[in-house]
C-alpha cells in the first residue's frame, strides 16, 4: 500500500471499524489491529499514527485488554479514544475509576487548550459521549485540553510524549466535527499528506497481482454481486486474458442475473467467461429440504462439485480470486494482526481453495464495501452492476422459506423484481442497503372478484445500514407500499397477501434465514 499507514488497535468498539473508515475518508490508508500486537510488530509495519480504540471493558479490571506498553516508547503518535484514552493514562501513570456522574449521549464540550489536536475546533461543540469510567487523576506528564459539565478530564496530551487522548468518539455522526480532530491528528500529529486515493490502490494492485500470478492462468468465480464484479474487472485489468470466470448460475439467482453478467463481462471487459446453468441440479439435490442451515450446506456442496468440474478444463490454471472484503477478513479472524475473536465464518475466507488445490488470490481485502464500489466505478463497470444491493452466496432459496420447488422461485423473482422496480421508479433504490421480497411459507384467506382465495403470503424487507452488522428497516413512504403490494398481488399468480417487515437487527437479522 502507500507508505501511510494508520492502525486502529481494536478493544472491542462497536466503532472500531467506523474509525478505521474516517481514517480512510481522510486519504490516509487504515488498518484494524488486535489489541495486543507487540511494539515489535508495530515497529516492522511503520505506521505513522496508532489509534486506540473504545471498548465496554474498564482498565482497572482484572483480564481488562491492554496494549503493549513499549508503543508509547517508539515515537510514534498516539490517539486514544474513550477506552483507548482511559488506557493510555493508565499506562502512563494516570488514575482511572468510575465517573460520579456517568455520560451516554450528545455533550457540550468546552475546549480548554486547543495545542495540535483542536487547532481550528469550535471551543463549545456538540460530541457523543458513552463511557462510565474517568480519568480522575493524571501523573504530572499530562495536560488537560477539554471538559464537559460531568467530565472535567474531557482530552489530555502528554507533556513530552506525543500521546493524546479523547473521551467522546469523534468517528460518529452525533459528534459533528469529529472529522476536524482526525484531521489534524493524522495531517498535524502524524505528518500526513494525504496520499490514498483509490487508483493509488489500482496500481499497486495490479502490480502485485502481476508479481504473484506471472504468466499464470487464474480463475474467478462470478456471483453477480458487486465483490465479485469488481475483483474480476480488477483482475481483467492487470492479466486480461490470463483471467477466466466462472458463473454457476443455481437457479436461485435474481431476473436477469445470468444476462448481466454475460453482458459485463464477455461484451464490456471482453473476458474469458464460462456460463454454467445448473438450475436443475440444485433443485434435484434440495428437493424435500426446509432447515435453512441444510440448504446452505447442500448449495455449497453442489457449488463446489460444479465449479471443480469447470475448473479442470481450464488449463495452467494455479491461482483462485475471490472478493474478500476488509470487513469479512475482521469478522472471521482471518487476519495475522486482526482482532482476536472470529464473529462467523463467511464464504469467502478460507474453504474453496483447500477444495481445489489453488493458491488464494484477494485483491479487495484491504477495502470496505464503499470503497469497493468507488473501485467498480474506477474500473469502469456500470452503474447497475455497482450499486446492485447485496445478494446472498445460496441465492433466493434463503428467502423462499420451506421447501424449494420451480414454481415457488418463479413466483418469489416476480415478486423480488416488482419491487426493486418500484423502489427504482421512485427513487428509493439508492436511498436504502437492501431490498427483497420472501416468500412465506404461509397461505391465507383472501377475495379476488367475487370469489374467496387462499393463497401465498409475500414479505417484503428493505433496511438501512452503513455496515450491515447493524441494520435499521427503511420508511418507506405509505403510498411507495401500496403500489408494491397492489403490483405483486396483481402480477405474481398465486399471493393474495403482502406484508412489510419492520425488524431491525438485531434482534433479527436482515435475512429471514
């Protein structure tokens, strides 16, 4: 990457990785790191700045997460926020304990001193606080720079060291100039220019893609989702023709899937593309199946029995792509100097190479979502492929609740492509994270004309979120509903009834299964 590089020691935030993306709108290029990374590695990786993270723990607990303490001692700059500030004044001889007077919420924040860190800051603004515990007592090494009504030690900086801490979260929303501070922390504190940009990382991508493949053949499997999109277009750029993608089309997918990729990639890119319809033997191999765990296993068997089979045709084929993203390498543990705990197992880290025998090729595994879809735009794919919402690896038999049949796909991609063509037509694609239809296993009573019905029950979802590990449902407008529920009624034999699925996640998740 750049030779600006910023981590973000991960204590267990909810806004660890929201850090890590301000970082990265700044144009300085982040990483998320486990806690307990050593100086040592600290020193090998040369970042120009270190980021402590919050976290729900209290420094003075026993088994609370600590950092190495030899970082405060290598010279290079140090931001602690909330639990990253109670951390660092703890370390460095500060006295840390309950707060008389605990903050959750919005606070006014006077600043005091406004030194490197609040240079151009507002001396009275609005920031979130979340914290129970304070920084009571400082060694003489510290200086107080802010405070709030209740938290008198609001920002230190130490006298000699180049450490500071925050105890709001300048990374949220709800702190509106929280932008300014990171600003000049990594431009004032650290010394950064400013020097990622997104085709900084197109070309020295390419390079290492080139250096690692050489004059070898590599396969990418195409899902129709954006990840895969981009990682194939990032491929075809660096190696063109040494690149051979792979659609396994399930039957499962959504109307016009199969087309639009057959057209970005084989008419737009020119790649050397294999289509693969395979409808008729997921089918046979889910047929009688409800538990949605078995039909996940039974679609990723099935998948990679087709997908080896297409691969030995391709000859010096050594290498797999695969649109890993930042996110999933965090969640799974998959990272050397990742956070420690593996949150779930995505499809994507690990498992189809050991399958096929390939060396692993992740082009986007340093980026987040947004950043993958800046890089389509960068590469030249269409709009309607980048900002195509999420679809999930098993396809449409997660939403299609019970056992699969043709006629119950046929229905729910009506009903799915109906509605994402109303939220299209009023302007509401854009505005939302995802949207779809479920078909229910669940029948009811209805009249149509002058006779009674019973028949199928659609939901519909649609959410907003920024990470999808957290999700809010979207408000749609009520007159936007009626028309989706009177088209799907109207259109999709065999559903007289529609419904709209206001769960947020948690407690549900965005996927019915």
């Amino acid at each position: 990457m750049t030779n600006e590089l910023v981590l973000v020691f991960d204590f267990g935030s909810q806004f660890g990785q929201l850090i890590a993306r301000r970082v990265r709108e700044q144009h300085v290029f982040c990483q998320l790191v486990r806690h307990d990374i050593t100086a040592e590695r600290v020193k090998e990786l040369n970042p120009k700045g270190i980021i402590l993270s919050g976290g729900p723990s209290s420094v003075y607990e026993d088994g609370a997460p600590k950092c190495d303490p030899k970082i405060f001692d290598l010279g290079i700059p140090v931001l602690g926020i909330c639990y990253g500030m109670q951390l660092a004044c703890h370390l460095l001889g500060g006295h840390v304990a309950p707060a008389h007077s605990r903050e959750y919420g919005r606070a006014t924040l006077n600043v005091t001193n406004a030194n490197q860190l609040f240079r151009g800051y507002p001396v009275e603004s609005t920031v979130w606080m979340s914290h129970g515990d304070q920084v009571h007592a400082m060694s003489g090494d510290f200086e107080p720079l802010a405070s709030t009504d209740t938290c008198p030690v609001a920002a230190v900086k130490h006298k000699s060291r180049p450490v500071y801490g925050i105890q709001f979260h300048p990374e949220v929303s709800h702190t509106p100039h929280g932008g300014q501070i990171l600003a000049n922390f990594l431009r004032d504190v650290c010394g950064c220019q400013g020097l990622w940009r997104m085709q900084t990382f197109i070309d020295e991508t390419v390079a290492k893609i080139r250096a690692q493949v050489g004059d070898k053949r590599i396969i990418c499997g195409l899902s129709g989702g954006v990840d895969s999109a981009v990682c194939a277009a990032l491929l075809v750029k660096a190696i063109g023709p040494q690149v051979a993608c792979i659609y396994v089309d399930n039957g499962m997918m959504r109307e016009g899937e199969t087309d639009l990729v057959r057209h970005t990639f084989r008419d737009w890119f020119k790649a050397d593309l294999t289509v693969v319809h395979a409808a008729e033997h997921f089918l046979a191999a889910l047929q009688g199946v409800t538990d949605p765990q078995e039909k996940r296993k039974i679609i990723g068997r099935v998948f990679i029995e087709i997908f080896k089979n297409e691969a030995k045709a391709i000859p010096d084929a050594h290498f797999l792509a695969q649109g890993t993203l930042y996110p999933d390498v965090i969640e799974s543990g998959g990272s050397a100097d990742g956070p420690a705990a593996t949150i779930k197992l995505h499809h994507n880290v690990g498992g189809l190479p050991a399958e096929l025998g390939f060396e692993l090729v992740e082009p986007l595994r340093d980026l987040f979502k947004d950043e993958v879809r800046r890089l389509g735009l960068e590469l030249g794919l269409p709009e309607e492929v980048v900002w195509r919402h999420p679809f999930p690896g098993p396809g449409l038999a997660v939403r299609c609740l019970g056992e699969i049949t043709a006629e119950k796909l046929v229905a729910l991609r009506m009903a799915d492509t109906i509605f994402l063509e109303e939220l299209h037509k009023a302007g509401w694609y854009r505005k939302t994270s995802q949207a779809f239809a479920v078909l229910l296993p669940v029948r009811s009573v209805g009249v149509m004309g002058d006779g009674r019905t019973y028949e199928n029950t659609i939901a519909i979802r649609c959410v907003q979120t920024d990470d999808f590990m957290t999700a809010d449902w979207s408000h749609l407008p009520h007159d936007l509903l009626a028309r989706v529920s009177t088209a799907i009624i109207n259109r999709v034999k065999g559903v007289n009834r529609v419904v709209y699925d206001i769960s947020s996640k948690p407690p549900a998740t965005i996927e019915w299964e």
